[in-house]
C-alpha cells in the first residue's frame, strides 16, 4: 500500500473530488449513475486499475480512457469542477503509468481505516471495489504502516515541496514519514524519492562548507558562487541566502527614499536585451542577517514601492531573478539606505521681514524640524509646525533653510532625517500706512484724505473692489495687478500725507491706501465712502383735499431716499426703496394746511464716510377753495339779485414750516356775464374772462377778509347787460392755480 499519493497539489484535488461528489478518483471513471456499488459497477485495483466497459469487459485506466471518462462526463453537465480534475488525473498519468492507481489505493487505504469497524471485505465493496479483489485489500489495508497526522500531512506535501526547491524542508518531512529509515519499505517511488531529497540535502551542505571556507579566506566572489549553487540546490535555505546577500556587492539596483515608501529601480542598460525575468524582492535590516521578503507585486519591468519600509532604521534590498518560479542567478543587492522620507512640495515665499514655508508631509512623520543659516554664520533653530513655518524678524538678504523629519523607530529611538534644503531672499518691503482719515472740505463737494505711515514705498489711494484685505497685509499679487488708483478729479497739488479731490455724484467707492515698493506692497487701512447722487427736482400737487402725490426723478445708484414734511408745525419723514417706488408711486395723507417737502438720497447702510447732497424742496400751498352762490329773487324781491362769494381757507392759519412761512395770498376774482343774442336763446356761459363783460371784480385781500355779498342787478345794469344772460366766475393773479373755484349749478347761472 501506497504511503503517499506523489501527486502535487493534493489538497486542491480532494477539495475539487468532495466538491464534485466523489469518494475517491475511480468515482470519477465509473459510468454516469453506476457509482456507490451498484451491481456491475465495480472497478479492480490489484492487478492495476481497471473500470467496467463496453459488453462487460474491464478496461486498463490510461490517458485514452481517461480523455473518453471526461468527454462523457461534460456531455452529461458536469460541473466545473469536474473540468479540473480529469486534468489532474491526467497529469498523474503522464508522469507515471501507474499514478492514477496509486492516488485511488492511498485513498482507500485512508477511507478504510476511517470506517467504524476498520479495513473489511463489505467496506471495500461499499466504496466500489470488485468483491473479488475486496477480502484481499482489506487484508493490505489493516497490514499497512500506522500513520499519525502529522505523518500523513508530510506524505501528502512532500512532493509540492520537493518541487518548489525547498530542499531543508522536503528532508525534514521525510523524517515525518511512517516507515523506517533509511527509506520506507515498500513503496519505491517514495524510497527513491526520499534518498534523492537526502542527497540534495548532503550536497547542499558540502556546498556551505565550500562557501564558509572562502568566505574567512577573503574570497568573497568565489564563496558568493558556492552560496548560489547552494541556495539553488535547496532554496528554503536561509544560511545560502544570507551568505549569498552578504558576499554580494551592491549593485545596479538603486533604493530612492520617496513620500510613499522606498521606490527601487533598476536602470534598463540599452546594449542589452529586455529581461523579461520575474523576480523575488527582499529587505534586509543593515549589518544584520535578517531578511524579509516583500509582498508587493513583482513586475517584470519597472519600480518596486515598499510601503511598509520600517520608518528611521538603515536597510537595504536583494532582487533575486527567477526564471519558472526557481533562482537563476546573482541577485541584485542595493546600497543601504535610511527610510526617513523628506517633506515634498516645499514651497518659500518672502513677506515683510519674513520668510513663509508650506510643504507636504510624508506620512508617519513625527515633528518637522527647521535650521536656518545665512546671512549670518550662525546656525539658528526656526520653529515649525507639520506643515510649514513663519520665520519673521529677518534682514534683508538671502536665508538658507535645511528642513528635517522626525521620526521615531520601533524601538523607540528618534532618527532625523538628511534634510532638504531650500533658501529664500528677503527683500525691502514697504512701510504700511498706519491712518487713514477721510473727511469733508470747506467747499461743498470736496474730500481731505489725509493719512500716516508709509514713509519708505509709495503710497496709493486705491479704489479696491470687493472686501479689502486686512491692514499691514503683505500683499502677494505684483504691484503691477494691483487694482486702480482714484478716478476722482483732484483738487490742487498733492502733499505729503494729504490729498483732495472732487468725487463724483453717484460713487460708492471703497477708498484703501496701499504702500508699493518695486514689486511688493502692504495693504493699509480703508474707508468706505459714499457720494449719493441728488434728487434733481420734486413736484407735489394734491389729488385730494387732504391727500397729495410727489413726482421725482429716482436718484442712480440709491436704493433709498427720505421723504421729509413739515405741516402745521409738526416734521413728519418717510423712508422709500426703489422697488415700491416704481410699483406704486409716493402719495401722502396730509391735512388742508400748506406743507414744505424735502426729497434726499440714503447713503448705503456700510458707509463710513458720506457727502451728501442738496435736497430737492418743493412747497405744497394750502388747499384753499373760493366759491361763489347767487340769491334766487324771493316773493318781495322779485328783481333784485345777489352774488355772495366765500373764500374756504384752513383755520387757523400755521407756519409752513421751520422758517415761518406765513400762509399763501388769495388770488382776484371775476364775475363775468355774457349776454344772449335774441330773447329765447339760452346764452352760452363764457369761457375765459374776456369772454363777457366783467359785473364784479374783488381782491384776495377782500375774499380773505370775509364772505362777500353784492347786489347784482345794480352790477349788470351799470355794465349794460341785457337779460338774458349767464354768469361765470374766474380766478386771476398769480396764486390762481393754487385755489380751487367752487362754482354753484350751470341753470342758477342763468338769469332771465
């Protein structure tokens, strides 16, 4: 019996074989449905495996049958699989014409001791054997070696790792295997391939003494020949490796220290071919035997990243070339090197007696550590945060900078990094201006800016869009993309610290003094001002006695405006937006009285300076009314006629407003009467006074005074008028568009 299967790969197969529901590999090579000791079913294994087929017939297992077993297998929907383990089977074959029956006794050599009652005749049958041949390997079966766990997983691993060259550990196992020494008795295959592990393991060992030899005598290129042959005969051999790594100068192979670890490269040498080699890349700690190797993806071409490189230790790196998965050749070791990153992306800029650093920091860092030098010999420590510093208090000059990692290794050692260098020239700045005082001249209209500071650099009153930067800024953008100086028209020379000028109506300005020097400036304080432009004119009429609607011209660039009233001694104001201007116009309640009205511009609400201008006024008079009634003739007074004329003026008199104004004049009033031309025709009343002939004529002084009554028919026979007429009242003199005429019914004017 069989005491290794000498297949590679063994676990995968039986894991495949229970994933397809097979018992054993004969399973696989029975018809479809006949597995499981069905009648007729039975496959031999004594005499060589052999499985039922066409009229009864046994049929030796080979690579022919095997290929007929498969094809059936996947016209009959195998599963996947199925597919991997006929190329298994077959792999079996091609190398041994009897290992497909060696894999099937060592299963059922494990099968059968793990039943119940152990190996037996009915069990063997159970698991497809022919009856005839059952008795005989139960009997085999209970005569085997007894194997442990341990044994059995040497005996089943062997062979993988025979092939994977890993020669120590192949001889180790074979002392693991359940027979006795020298070679496990009876299995041939096994004996010989134990004493060809036994030889290699010897061979390997005369190879170190060899290597170790000229290694003390100084011949470290012989003795790193001696370590290859002795790593490529047992691979697994960590003192062929370190003394093959040790014995081997550092070569083209060059380690970087980069932010995301240490990048190895290999330059590719254009007189020679493309080395389409994999290889095994390997970090060994400095001064020490203590390799590592890295799980990273070797490609055949290309940089290697090492991510996890310990922080602050010295190591150095092996790239061993592999060709089929084995070693062939020198490997190429590189230099030591210190895993301390530097920071990346250093970025100097100079201020006002300053310099500004901001970098990147690599990952794992734990303080940055900065020392300037120049202009002055001495080296001094700048303090820094992680990712950057401000270096301030410095001359004029040019200042170099080393910046320095921090890092803190296992151990618990702080390492510092070489350090990389930058340097930074510091130049002349400007003196920021300390005061900035914006105020109103003498002359309506005219600004004073006066200010303080400034008196190394050129000071410039700029007019800066949007919010200005903070006072004594240093400023970044070139002097030359500063924004615009004042458009404001000047007014007279400029002095030193002072300025006037004339702004224009409408400007909102945010006025910043600036400090240039060549190609630097510092921002200094600002002031916001604001010049409304004026309402130019304001007219008020009333639509009502007691209401009234004013007309403006809406100022540019005003969101608001005040609307100020005085009436009858109280001072009344209004504040108006745009928008309901336009939408619905300004009308206002008042009383009778004459009323003062005061249109002016709001500043906007963040103003710290503002010029306003003149008000537009206009004088609204009181609502005076004059009307005038005619007596109708009575029983005793049938020819006697008339007039009564009243004037309606608000009592009592007030002042329009703060200045006192006393209450309009009334204007004249005229009655005229036109006559008819034939005694039937109704006469048309007059259109303007001229249109008739004037019976009354009154002042406003009389109208103020009281009513007044006057007999008519006397006025019209002086005049001359013949009945029938009509009569018609006007107003006259200047305050005539200010007084409403009340006038009585067309038909009470009529007399005939």
């Amino acid at each position: 019996m069989p005491l290794s299967p000498l297949v590679p790969g063994w676990a995968e197969l039986r894991a495949a074989e229970r994933a397809a529901g097979f018992r054993h590999a004969a399973d696989a090579l029975l018809p479809p449905g006949s597995s499981g000791g069905a009648p007729g079913a039975y496959f031999q294994i004594l005499d060589g495996l052999r499985v039922p087929g066409r009229g009864g017939r046994r049929r030796h297992v080979d690579r022919a049958l095997l290929a007929e077993a498969r094809d059936a297998a996947l016209r009959a929907g195998a599963p996947e699989p199925v597919r991997s383990l006929f190329a298994r089977y077959d792999a079996a074959l091609a190398e041994h014409p009897m290992g497909l029956r060696r894999v099937v006794l060592y299963q059922l050599l494990q099968l059968l001791r793990d039943t119940p009652r152990g190996p037996s005749a009915q069990a063997a049958t159970a698991l497809g054997v022919d009856p005839a041949e059952a008795a005989a390997l139960a009997h085999a079966a209970r005569r085997a070696a007894r194997t442990t766990p341990a044994a059995r997983a040497a005996a089943e691993t062997l062979l993988d790792v025979w092939r994977a060259g890993h020669t120590r550990r192949a001889h180790a196992l074979t002392r693991q295997l359940p027979a006795a020494a020298p070679a496990p008795a009876g299995d041939q295959r096994l004996a010989h391939l134990v004493t060809r592990v036994a030889s290699r393991a010897r061979r390997t060992d005369a190879l170190l003494r060899e290597a170790h030899a000229l290694e003390r005598r100084g011949a470290t290129d012989a003795a790193a020949d001696h370590y290859l042959r002795a790593l490529r005969t047992a691979e697994d051999d960590t003192d062929a490796l370190h003394g093959l790594l040790r014995t081997c100068r550092p070569t083209v192979l060059r380690a970087e220290i980069r932010q995301d670890g240490v990048r190895l490269r290999r330059p590719a040498d254009p007189q020679q071919p493309p080395d389409h080699r994999t290889w095994r890349i390997l970090r060994g700690a400095a001064g020490r035997d203590a390799w590592t190797e890295l799980t990273v993806p070797t490609p055949t071409s290309g940089d290697i990243v090492d991510g996890a490189a310990p922080l602050g230790e010295r190591v150095r790196y092996a790239a061993l070339p592999l060709d089929g998965g084995r070693i062939a050749g020198r490997p190429l070791v590189s230099a030591e090197v210190l895993v301390a990153p530097e920071v990346s992306d250093v970025t100097l800029t100079d201020g006002r007696a300053r310099v500004d650093a901001q970098w990147r920091t690599p990952p794992g860092t734990h303080r940055v550590t900065v020392v300037r030098t120049g202009p002055a010999p001495a080296a001094t420590d700048v303090p820094a945060g992680p990712h950057g510093f401000t270096d301030q208090g410095l001359p004029p000059g040019e200042h170099h900078y080393r910046i320095h990692c921090v890092y803190h290794t296992a151990a618990g050692r702080e390492v510092r990094s070489p350090g990389v260098a930058a340097h930074r020239t510091v130049h002349p700045w400007p003196d920021p201006v300390t005061g900035l005082t914006v105020r109103q001249g003498e002359e309506p209209g005219v600004l004073h800016v006066d200010w303080t500071g400034g008196a190394r650099g050129q000071v410039r009153l700029l007019d800066w869009p949007g919010p200005p930067p903070p006072p004594g800024e240093d400023l970044r953008t070139p002097a030359a993309d500063l924004p615009p100086e004042l458009s404001w028209p000047p007014c007279g020379a400029p002095r030193t610290g002072s300025a006037a000028y004339r702004p224009p109506a409408g400007a909102t300005t945010r006025l910043t003094a600036v400090t240039v020097l060549g190609d630097r400036a510092v921002a200094g304080p600002s002031v916001r001002v604001d010049v409304p432009e004026g309402v130019p004119e304001v007219t008020a009429r009333r639509t009502e006695p007691t209401r009234a609607r004013l007309t403006f011209d809406w100022p540019r660039a005003t969101d608001r405006v005040l609307v100020r009233w005085w009436q009858s001694g109280q001072a009344h104001e209004r504040r108006l937006t745009r928008s309901a201007y336009l939408r619905e116009g300004l009308h206002l309640a008042l009383t009778r009285a004459p009323a003062r009205f005061r249109v002016e511009p709001l500043a906007v609400a963040d103003a710290d300076v503002v010029v306003p201008p003149a008000g537009a006024e206009t004088v609204l008079p009181a609502d005076v009314a004059i009307g005038y009634a005619l007596d109708r003739p009575g029983f005793l007074t049938a020819r006697r006629r008339r007039v009564t004329v009243r004037a309606d003026t608000p009592e009592p008199a007030h002042p329009v407003g703060e200045a006192g104004e006393a209450a309009p004049e009334l204007p004249g009033f005229v009655l005229v009467a036109r006559a008819a031309g034939t005694s039937r025709q109704a006469p048309a009343p007059p259109r303007t006074e001229r249109d008739g002939t004037p019976v009354l004529r009154l002042s406003g002084a009389e109208l103020l005074a009281g009513p007044v009554r006057r007999d008519l028919d006397a006025a019209v026979a002086d005049a001359g008028v013949r009945r029938p007429y009509t009569l018609r009242a006007f107003l006259t003199g200047p305050h005539a568009p200010a007084v409403r005429l009340e006038e009585p019914p067309h038909k009470d004017l009529v007399v005939r």
